[in-house]
C-alpha cells in the first residue's frame, strides 16, 4: 500500500516508500515522524499567522511586549 500525502516543501506529491515520504517534484525524503513534525510546525505557524492577523494594535503590543519579557527572564536562570 503506497499513501499519498502533500511534501512540506514544495506541495507536490509524495509517496509512502517505506521508511520514507519522498516528494516526487522536489525529492525530499523524509521519515514518518520528520514527515508528521514539518506538517504539524507548518499547521502551527498558520494559526499564527491567522491569529496575528485578528489582533489589534494594542493587543500586538501586549503580545510584543510579554514576548520580551519572557525572553528577558529567560535568559537570567
């Protein structure tokens, strides 16, 4: 049995070829697991996106600022 998915990479076709997905235009082969990862980040960074979007002036300012100060406090342990 030989599933098709979408490649991460370009959006081509890539085939289930034991233990790799290989992309038939770009030739990226990747395994089950790096396959499942690079869609999920993909998955996420949209979300992002679509949510950055929603925000107002003031709430990405908050956002920004939070995000510094984590990394502020981060960086002191």
């Amino acid at each position: 049995m030989n599933a098709l998915a979408s490649c991460p990479e370009c959006g081509g076709i890539s085939k289930w070829n034991p233990p790799f997905y290989v992309c038939s235009v770009c030739g990226l082969a990747l395994r089950r697991q790096e396959y499942e990862r690079m869609v999920q980040q993909q998955k996420d960074a949209l979300l992002e996106a679509q949510y950055e979007e929603g925000l107002g002036e003031q709430d990405k300012k908050r956002k920004r600022n939070r995000e510094y100060l984590d990394w502020y406090l981060g960086s002191k342990k």
